[in-house]
C-alpha cells in the first residue's frame, strides 16, 4: 500500500481517516504546470484522510483542477480564487470555509514563487514580491484563521518553508523569506499553544514540481537527484504525507517544529 501511496492519484487508495471530521484549507491548492504541486498534492491527501478541503489558488482553474481529482475519488472539497497575500483575500477564505463546512482545523500555507537571483541582481520590486507572497501571504492567512481555530478547541497551522532557509543558498530573496517562514512558525507556535494550536513548518528539499521545473536541465535534474544521502528524487507526495501528520492528532504534542523532508540533505556538509 505504501507504494501505492507515493506514486498514484489515479488508483483508488485505502483509507485511514486520520483527518475524518477535520477541515482544511491548503493555499496554493493547484499546479502551475503539468504534474503535482506540494499544495496540489497535500489537498488531495488531506481528502483521502477523510478532510473536507477548502483549495485556494490565485488562478481558479489551477483548484478546480485539484477539485475535480478530489471529487473523482469521492471525497469532499470546493474551490476559491483568492489572493492570500491581500488582507481582504484571506478574510473572505476564512469566511468561505466557514459558510461550506462549518468549521476549520487545519491551515495549510503552501502558496509561494522562486527568486533565483543572488543578492546583486535582486531588484527591490522582486524582493517585495517574494517576501509578499512566500512571506506575509502566511503571517495574513494565520491572522485570519485563528479565531475560527479558537472555535474548533484548536487545530494544526503547516508553514511550507525550504532547506534553502537551513543552508548557504545563492537565492537571496527566496532563502530570505523561507527562513522567516521558520521564525513566524516558531513565534505562532509560543503565541498559539495555549489555544491547543500546533504550529509547525515543512522545510522541503530538492522536490521536483512543476514549480521548479520550470528551466530546469536534465544534467541538473540528475545532479539534484544525487544530492542528498537518499538518492531518489523527492516528489509532491514526501511533503505531502508530512502535512497529514502535522495535520493529524497524532502530531499533538509536536509545535514549534521544523520538519525537513530532502532525503538526508541538510546532515551533509556538501
């Protein structure tokens, strides 16, 4: 079952239900190109293990894709368009989700963009803009759920961050906003706990999505294959299955964390 699981959305899978009752929200809920996103994939998990799921993308077309794989499978989920780096947007998904489904136990904050420029070629227009989305997007759409988490007695927060935030990394501005990622995770975690509030963080290695894809050289894809101690190419569903246990209440005692998914990278000292 296990194989199953890390390689096919196309075959019907065992459930677990180890999020029956909950629901979620995932940001960035679809792919911005052929093949599975970490939000595409999470969303389509989180429906598997029994979550109904609010898919959040600032292109429709990209969640009611997500939708669709989730529905075709008989599990529950809707679409929203939102920007979730704008106040007004994470408003209106926190009260989308309240008017579909009553209630919310998970946040996940996946949406995010690349930055690859070092520090003498970023422009301030694109650190702004990497900073706004892969930052504050999460600091906004956190601000908005809480009070609806308060209702439900508690519930998970999972920031998507990067091991570019935990190593010497040449994109300036990406690597920046992932390690605040880090810190608003582990600030939220001190803040929320009292509430019964996990707060934790994904940092994923080199995972092959159709972000990253974008550009990328075979040589390359190979090189970042054999990177790690693990030498298997990560894929949307290594991250994904880390969201459902932080989203799960078998991670209840776990807040504050960062859990890294790179197949060993961030032990090395290459």
């Amino acid at each position: 079952m296990r194989a199953e699981r890390a390689t096919s959305t196309g075959t019907r899978p065992l459930r677990s239900g180890r999020l029956k009752g909950k629901v979620a929200i995932v940001t960035g809920a679809g792919s911005r190109g052929p093949g599975l996103g970490n939000g595409k994939a999470a969303a389509i998990l989180f429906a598997r293990e029994g979550a109904q799921v609010l898919c959040v993308d600032r292109v429709i077309e990209r969640a009611e894709e997500t939708c669709a794989m989730i529905l075709s499978e008989d599990g529950e989920a809707s679409p929203l368009q939102a920007d979730v780096s704008r106040s007004s947007d994470c408003e209106r998904m926190i009260s989308a989700v309240s008017e579909r489904y009553g209630r919310l136990d998970i946040l996940h904050n996946n949406v995010g963009i690349e930055s690859r420029k070092g520090l003498l070629e970023t422009s301030e227009e694109e650190w702004d803009q990497v900073l706004a989305v892969d930052l504050k997007s999460m600091f906004l759409a956190a601000q908005a759920a809480i009070p609806r988490l308060v209702e439900a007695g508690g519930g998970s927060i999972i920031n998507v961050s990067s091991v570019a935030a935990l190593r010497a990394h040449g994109r300036t501005a990406y690597a920046a906003a992932k390690a605040g990622v880090i810190g608003l995770t582990i600030s939220l975690a001190g803040q929320l706990a009292k509430d019964r509030i996990r707060v934790n963080c994904i940092a994923p290695g080199f995972v092959y999505t159709p972000m990253v894809a974008e550009g990328m050289s075979a040589e390359l894809r190979e090189r970042r294959r054999l990177a790690a101690p693990i030498q298997d190419e990560g894929t949307a569903w290594d991250v994904a299955w880390a969201a459902v246990y932080l989203a799960s209440d078998e991670s209840r005692w776990v807040t504050g964390q960062v859990l890294a998914v790179d197949g060993g990278l961030t032990i090395t000292s290459r």
